[in-house]
C-alpha cells in the first residue's frame, strides 16, 4: 500500500526502494523511475493513441480471461475492464508519460498501463490510488501476462488500426488522381524516358498511373496487416506460457479479437512469435514501398511544373504561399516537396527497422520499442503526407494545354508513330531534319513524299498516337 506523505504526493515502493510519486497521477513508482531513466525522444507514448487503446484492449482481454478461468476476482475484474474500457475511449492518455523508446523490451510501457488501470480500477471501487493491497498492478491487472506477450501484441494492434487509417488517406489520393485524370483525358503531351522525348501520350494516362500504383500499395498493406494479427498473447516471458492457465491464451486472444473488432488470432509456436519480428519488417518494407511511390510521383510533379517559363511547365501546381523572401513572385512546390520529406524519413526508419530486427538475441528482441516508434511514425507521417497532397495539392492542378499540344507536335517523337510505314532508317533522317529546321515532322514528310496528306493525318491522329496497350488478366501479378 503507498504511504501517503504530503498532499503533492504519495510514496510507492519497488525493487529499487521507496519513491514519491505525484498524489493525482494514476501511474505509479515503475512509471516514475521510467521517465526519470528515458528521455530519448521528448515525446511520450501519449503522441501515440491507436497504442494506448490496444494495450488497453489487450489488459481488458487479460482481465475477462483471467474472471473466467476464477483467478480474478468478480469485482476486481469488473473494475480492471472499466478503467480499460475507458482508456480505449481515449481517457486517461495524459497519464502515460514514458518514452516510447526505452530499454527493457517495452516494459516501461507494459508498466505506465498497469499502474494507471489498476488506479482508475481503485478509485471505480472507492479506494484512494496506490493502495495496491486492493488492486495490484502486477497481480492482478497484469495477470499471467509478461510484457514479451503484451507488449508486442499491443504494438501490432496499434499497426493494424493505424494503417486502416493510412489506407483510407491512400484511397483518398488515388481518387484524387483518379478524377485529375479524366479531366486530363484529352490533353496530349510527350512521354519521356530519360527526360528525353520518348512518345505521345495523354496526361490522363500519366496521372492515371499515379492512382494505380497507389491501388497497389493498398494491397500489399492489406497483405503486411493479416502478418500482424498473430498474436503470442499467452506465451508469457518466452513463449512457454509459465505461469499462465492452459486456456488462458485461447480465451484471451478471442476475447481481444472481440473488443478490437479485428480477426486475432493465436499464433502457431509462441515461442517463435516472441522471438520473431518478421511481421515489422515485411510491414516496414511495405510502407517503404509507398514512400518511394510517394515521392517518385512527387518528383514527377515539380518536374513537369517547373518554370514557369524556364522549365518544362506541363502542369500548374496550385499556388499555398509565396516561394521566397528575396524573389518576388517566385512559388515553389511546397507540398510535393514536403511529401518527399516524409518519403526520405519512411525510408530511414525501415532501415531503423531491419537494424533493431536483425539484433534481437535468443528468445526475446529487446529492441521493439524502437521498431514500434519507427513503424509508428511512418503511418502517422505517411498518412498526413496523404492527406495534404490529397487536398491542397492534386486538386488544384491545371494543364497548359496549348504548350503541352505544341510541344508535342514540335517533338521528334512522332517519327516513331511513322516508323512502321517508312521503316527506321527514313524516319531517322527525317527526325534529323526536324531538328536542324524546326519545322513540324507532318510537313516535312509530306513534302519529301513520305507518305500522304491524308495518310499523315490519319497516323498521327491522336487516338492513334497514344497506342493500345494490352489489358492485363485478372490473374496477372502487380
């Protein structure tokens, strides 16, 4: 039981001694010493909430299985699942103050929840906090739990409900391009390969491929979700499940599948799945994946905005504010470039990821917490880089039509489109005389007698100019 000693605060005891602890906080001794011990990143696990309310999922879990199985107590149990159902509905978050990276395997945040359940549950039951005699945070909220179960289920909880957020910011942005691209349908412009003129196409169909690639990062997202829904909820400090009940793990999981509203399910070998962070780095890897997608379409972008009359200025990036405090008038691509940004931080958190993966020993990898912060970030940051393309972005963007058609009809590229009714080496010379006169490739190769007026007309027509390309089957990889 804490001793209280003034009216700013109580003292708790640990293994390392005695402690005061603020009189109004519902963490504790373990909590204190934490904070006092990490700070790493000047932030708490409180910027982190989809966290919080999976590890207040998983103790209400524990909670219902541990009543079940009679080594609860009813109304100890009753008040554990309230204090948790409430933190789940985003009370309490200010008091989980530890650093969400520390060392001990993510203790101090298995801990951090423990003390402030166990004294929400007290005062639920009418008694002051720290009075652990009642309602102890490792006796009973922690319950045949060690933080090598808890912890890394909560994480991957966490991943899981913050990535159905990312994917609906990713459905947003595709559907952005998606309705840029049917306005765009009928503007004609150069492809390029190499930044060198390639071959007609419209810029519908360019912004067309920036929605499908985003459609295929949202699958394989799906694919890395199922991956985290494994869960060694049971397995206890190694995955043997010493101290737990034989059906603790089975009553558990099922219990967690029903307050998180996700398929959870108990993993194959938990001795395995402790030891294991394959699911973090197939994820992290993932989320790489989008953010060089992310940041490719970004570069495209300021590329083909760039001038406005000294670059290639294909497109018109909406104006969000002025560019520059020495050039007036000058606007910059500020948000394809802070989407880059975020690509750039995604891409060295995965290598954070493969790192602290790589150096886990034996039965246990202590270097979660890291791989939780990282992982966190990256869908947090991510999915605001979504976003803020998505609206103040995308839909703002105009074409320079009349510089794009004349672009294309002064481009050599459309020697290509004649190459299979005069043969390589005619349009080669021709594209030569292109170049050296300036002059449209129609009249040229009409006058030399290449190939009709009407001929001419009907090839470089341009329904015909940007191709028929096969359609994938429905079986074809992405």
């Amino acid at each position: 039981m804490a001793q209280q000693t003034t009216k700013a605060t109580r003292i708790e005891h640990d293994l390392v001694g005695d402690k005061e602890v603020p009189a109004d906080a519902y963490y504790g001794v373990h909590t204190v010493r934490a904070v006092e011990n990490f700070a790493i990143t000047g932030s708490t696990i409180a910027r982190f909430p989809d966290l919080i309310a999976a590890l207040a999922a998983v103790k209400q879990a524990a909670a219902q299985a541990n009543r079940d199985l009679g080594l609860l107590p009813p109304d100890i149990a009753a008040a554990v699942i309230s204090a948790c159902e409430e933190i789940g509905s985003g009370r309490l978050h200010e008091q989980f103050v530890v650093d969400p990276v520390q060392g001990g395997a993510g203790t101090s945040t298995n801990m951090n929840a423990n003390e402030v359940i166990a004294n929400r549950a007290l005062e639920i039951l009418g008694h002051p906090r720290g009075f652990y005699d009642v309602i102890h945070p490792l006796d009973h909220v922690n319950l045949g739990q060690s933080t090598n179960d808890v912890y890394p289920t909560a994480v991957r909880l966490a991943l899981v409900t913050s990535l159905h957020r990312l994917d609906g910011s990713l459905g947003a942005l595709a559907a952005a391009f998606t309705e840029k691209a049917t306005e765009f349908g009928d503007v004609l412009k150069m492809g390029r390969t190499q930044l060198q003129d390639a071959v007609p196409m419209t810029l519908g169909q360019e912004f067309t491929t920036y929605a499908v690639m985003i459609e295929e990062d949202r699958l394989r997202l799906t694919e890395a979700a199922a991956l985290l829904l494994e869960s060694n909820l049971g397995g206890t400090a190694i995955g043997t499940g010493i101290n737990g009940h034989p059906r603790y793990a089975e009553l558990a999981c099922t219990y967690l599948a029903e307050i998180s509203g996700e398929p959870v399910r108990p993993a194959g070998d938990f001795i395995e799945a402790t030891q294991d962070c394959g699911a973090f780095v197939q994820l992290s890897g993932v989320l790489k994946r989008v953010a060089v997608k992310l940041s490719k379409t970004c570069n495209d972008l300021r590329l083909t905005s760039s001038g406005p009359t000294a670059g290639l200025g294909e497109i018109n990036l909406p104006p969000v504010q002025a560019g520059s405090s020495i050039m007036p008038g000058k606007v910059n691509p500020v948000i394809p470039e802070v989407v880059n940004q975020v690509a750039f931080e995604v891409i060295g958190n995965d290598l954070t990821v493969t790192m602290a993966a790589e150096a886990g020993q034996l039965q246990l990898n202590a270097f979660e917490p890291v791989i939780a912060y990282s992982l966190l970030r990256s869908l947090t940051h991510l999915r605001a880089a979504c976003d803020t393309l998505a609206t103040r972005c995308v839909p703002g963007i105009t074409a320079n039509r009349d510089h794009l058609h004349d672009s294309v009809h002064r481009s050599i590229g459309l020697v290509t489109a004649l190459a299979p009714h005069i043969g390589y080496t005619a349009c080669t010379a021709l594209a030569r005389r292109v170049l050296a006169t300036g002059r449209p490739i129609k009249d040229l190769a009409a006058e030399a007698g290449l190939l009709t007026a009407d001929q001419l007309d009907t090839i470089l027509r341009p329904a015909n100019l940007i191709g028929h390309p096969a359609q994938p089957s429905a079986t074809a990889a992405p």
